[in-house]
C-alpha cells in the first residue's frame, strides 16, 4: 500500500488558485468519501485551510490514483496547473503530514490552529467511510506527533505577531484582563487586531476614537464598546488601562504634559501604552512616568522577532522527533508496496487525460 499526498499550498500556488480549489468544512466528508470511492484508491483524507488544499491517498496504483484524482479535480474547479501542485508518496507523504500537524509547515512555525484543522479533516472522513486501517493509523499516529512536539519541545512558545506580544505582555503587566479598559486612537488593522485579542483574553471593555468619528461608531459597534469624538480622548485617560495608538499624525498626541493631569487622578494604576504608528503618536518622555508601560511598533516587532527564532531553534528537536515516527510508521507499512513513484515524490501532476 502506497500513502500519497496531492496538494497546494501558500508555497507553491497564490491564494487565487487555491481558493478554486478549497473544500468548505462541512464538504469535508463528502468529498472525501467521493475521492476514496474512484477506483484506484482506497481510502482518502481531504485537508483544507486557507493556506492549503491537500488530499491523503491510501492507493495500490499510484500512477493510476494520480490520473484519476487529477481528472476529478480538473471536472470541479477547472485546469490543475502542474506548477501549483505537489505530489509525494511514502515515506515523504508520511513525513510531510507529521510537519503539517506540529506547525513545521506552516507560515509562522509552530502555530497549532493547523492540528487542530487537520483532526477535523479526518474525522469528517472517518465518519464518511473515507478512511479504513491505513489512514486510520497514519492520521492517529501524526497526532500522536504533534502532542509529543508540543510536550517535549518550545516550538509552540512565545508570540510571533506584534498583536499577540502586545497581549502577552498586558497580561504580565495586569495579570487578569477582566478589569481593564481598552481605548483604540485611531482604527488601523494592527490596532484593530490588538483589541480584539485583548478582548479575547478577557478585557472587559473598549472605546474607540478615530478622525472619522462615523469608523470609531462601526468599529465601537463591532466590539461591543463606545465611540469617542477625536477631540475628547483624552478626557478618558483616568479610566482606561491599556492605550493603543495608531494614527497617522504627524505629531505626538499623547505628550508628557497631556498625560500628567491624569496620572495624578489614577491613583498608581498601571497605564500600557502601544504605540504603532509611524511617526510615532507617544512622546518616549511618557515612559518616565511611574506606572507607565510605553512600547512602540519597534520593541513589540523585536520580542516577536526573537521569539520567532526560538522557535525556528527549536525545530531542529522536532524533526528528530518526526523522523523516529515516520520510521516507525514505515516499519508497520512494510516494503512490500507496488506502485512505488521513483525518487519518494514528483514535483507536479501528470499530464491530464484528454
């Protein structure tokens, strides 16, 4: 029995091409179901993110499977360009679905929302009868991988996005978010994003404040918070706790002078200032302020970055980790398994069938 994997990814096709080939979640399972039912395949596991389609064949014929699947492909969504697509048969289709699941494939290393993806995937073709004995322990073995990865390595730890450091580091600075107050200056998207994951973790509520007071309205709407008028900010100061500043001034707007009034009134709460703009919205002479936590794009994109290479570091352990699983899973798959592609892979598709 051979394992192929046929697919496209966010290194080898834009997202124009791939979206003409994603599966919705719930089509998962039919379409599985109508994949492992051509006639040279056995079972089938469909994988479908925004930055991948792949699809896991348990197959006899390997030459056979890859007509098929492609002629299937091409009746759906249109012309498959051999150049998008990838194909790699056992051990490196084995290999490559065990990175998948640990993050080693993905465009942040390390980030778990794709184990998560790939369980879904085959579950829904489980419950469609896509799958038997093969896939079966080919997909319960990869996520035996991914647990032992993320127990026996850091490559899951530190945040690498500017709004995900910009959290933790609220977290360190308050502990619990439940109690605090979130003001957005000016509704860029990294300042979006920050908000929503303060939110996330718990941050009780938001005000929002923008030049256009009718984008501060929707954005207040989106995020269950307040408005403010752009000349009245400031006058919140003594009650917010965390300050996400990101407009496109080309002066300071929140000065040493402007913050002092309210510093008095707070009592020695903690202020977390972020500043993403560029010019700079926060004079640094804030960040004199006992109490005052002042980070600018610069410092968050520094942790992120160092963080980043930690877990690049890391990767080295975990595709020793992957290798003793796929030798492992070689081992029970056996030799004997005709149809074997040349080489372990083919760099594209086979010419379609007229």
């Amino acid at each position: 029995m051979n394992i192929l994997c046929y697919g496209l990814s966010h290194r080898t096709a834009p997202v124009e091409t791939r979206e003409r080939f994603a599966v919705r979640e719930a089509e998962l399972a039919q379409a599985a179901a109508e994949m492992a039912a051509l006639a040279s395949v056995r079972e089938a596991v469909i994988v479908s993110t925004c930055n991948r389609v792949e699809y896991y064949l348990a197959t006899h014929d390997a030459a056979a499977s890859l007509r098929e699947i492609s002629a299937l492909l091409e009746q759906r969504s249109g012309p498959v360009a051999p150049d998008s697509f990838y194909c790699y048969d056992s051990p490196k289709s084995v290999r490559h679905l065990f990175r998948l699941v640990c993050g080693l494939d993905s465009m942040v290393v390390g980030e778990t929302e794709v184990f998560g993806q790939v369980k879904k995937a085959y579950l829904a073709a489980s419950a469609a009868g896509g799958t038997a004995r093969h896939l079966n322990r080919l997909f319960q073995r990869a996520f035996n991988v991914g647990k032992e990865v993320r127990s026996h390595t850091n490559i899951t730890r530190g945040s690498v996005s500017v709004a995900s450091v910009a959290v933790d580091l609220a977290q360190k600075i308050f502990g619990k978010l439940s109690t605090c107050q979130v003001m957005i200056l000016g509704a860029g998207e990294t300042s979006e994003q920050t908000a929503r994951h303060l939110l996330s973790r718990g941050a009780r509520s938001v005000f929002v404040s923008n030049r256009s007071h009718d984008r501060a309205v929707a954005l207040a709407a989106e995020m269950g918070g307040r408005a403010l008028h752009f000349d009245e900010w400031h006058r919140d100061l003594t009650t917010v706790d965390i300050l996400i500043s990101s407009t496109s001034a080309p002066h300071f707007l929140l000065t040493r002078e402007k913050l002092e009034p309210a510093i008095k009134e707070r009592g020695g709460r903690p202020l977390f200032v972020i500043d993403l703009a560029v010019p700079r919205d926060v004079e640094p002479a804030v960040n004199d302020f006992e109490g005052v936590y002042l980070y600018d794009i610069d410092s968050l994109r520094t942790l992120a970055d160092a963080n980043r290479r930690e877990r690049e570091r890391e990767a080295a352990g975990c595709e020793t980790i992957v290798e003793r699983h796929v030798g492992e899973f070689m081992r029970w798959l056996g030799e004997a398994r005709p149809a074997r592609l040349a080489a372990g892979a083919l760099p594209a598709a086979p010419p379609l069938e007229s």
